[in-house]
C-alpha cells in the first residue's frame, strides 16, 4: 500500500483552483458562443410568441365569458317577460271564466224569474 499518498492541503487547493479555473473558461467559451447568442435569441422569440398567443387566448376566453353572460341576461329577462305574459293570461283567462260564470248564473236567475212572472 505504499502507492497510495493522501493529498495534503496544497495540493487540494491547487486542484480546486484548477476545477474552477477550468469551470470558468469552459463558461466564457460557452457565452462566447455565436450559436448560443442565437438559441437565446430564438428562445426569447418563442417565448414572446408564447405569451402573445397566451394573452390572445386569455383575451378571447374573456370576451366568450362576457359573451355567455349577456345571453344569460338575455335569457332571464325573455324568461321573465314570458312569466308576465303567461301571468297576464291567466287572469284575462280567470276574469273571462268569471264573466261566463256571472252571465249563466244571471241567465239562470232571468229564467227564474219569468217562470215566476207567468206562473
């Protein structure tokens, strides 16, 4: 065993500056990259469509909600005009009804009343 040393202090420090000095560069060739420069352009290009189409979507969302609501009113206030109409009917219909019965019952009462006279 005697191949194996154990690193002192050093030569750990030299080897951590060696990885970030390699980390480093490997980021400016990275950044220094043209190709990059242009995926970072396309991605902020989709990006921007993105969220067109998103508030598009969120804009045309909006306007069918609003949309469903005025023909939800619509729908209420036709219902309500036909429930007055419906209403209107049946008392013309009620008073009606009450006229037949007022014009029997007086036919009743003028048959009455001339049997009454001839007798």
């Amino acid at each position: 065993m005697s191949g194996f040393k154990q690193p002192d202090l050093v030569e750990r420090q030299e080897a951590a500056a060696k990885a970030k000095k390699a980390a480093l560069e490997k980021f400016r060739a990275k950044v220094a990259d043209p190709a990059l420069a242009e995926r970072l352009t396309a991605r902020t290009a989709s990006a921007a469509e993105r969220e067109a189409a998103r508030k598009a979507r969120e804009t045309e969302r909006a306007e069918q909600k609003a949309r469903d609501a005025e023909r939800a009113q619509q729908a209420a206030r036709e219902a309500a005009l036909a429930a007055e109409r419906a209403k209107a009917e049946s008392a013309e219909r009620k008073l009606a009804a009450q006229a037949e019965q007022k014009a029997a019952r007086d036919a009743r009462y003028a048959a009455r009343k001339s049997r009454s006279k001839r007798k």
